[in-house]
C-alpha cells in the first residue's frame, strides 16, 4: 500500500568543510605571516589580533611562532 509520500533514502553525511580557520596573534608588535599554499600575506596588526586563513595555508601558519590557531573570529 502506498502513501502518496516520494520514496526518500538516507542522506549520507559530507565531511564539514570550512571556508576559513582563524589564528590570534600573542607576541609584542605586529607580524604578517605568509601562507605556503597560496602566498596570501595575513596581517596581525597587534597583540591579541585575529585573522581568518585559507584552509591550505593553515599548515604553514602552524608552524609560526607567536600565533595559535582559534575556534571563533
């Protein structure tokens, strides 16, 4: 017997891609930190300054001293 209701199959969960990861600045002055994947230039004008990253350049800013990655902007 039939509803009326379309036949429906699972959806099958996508990993969450993020547009941006985000990293706070805590040295003394200001710094400008180079991604390696795309060679875009990220200012941190400040202590305490925040920034969004391309996901490919995230590896590289890991390694920069004086910056951490965070979990909001």
């Amino acid at each position: 017997m039939q509803t009326g209701h379309p036949a429906t199959s699972p959806v099958r969960a996508q990993p969450m891609r993020y547009s941006h990861v985000f990293f706070e600045y805590f040295g003394q002055t200001a710094l400008t930190a180079i991604g390696r994947a795309t060679g875009k230039q990220y200012r941190f004008d400040r202590p305490g300054a925040r920034a969004a990253v391309e996901p490919a350049d995230e590896p590289s800013l890991r390694g920069v001293p004086n910056l951490r990655q965070v979990y909001s902007p």
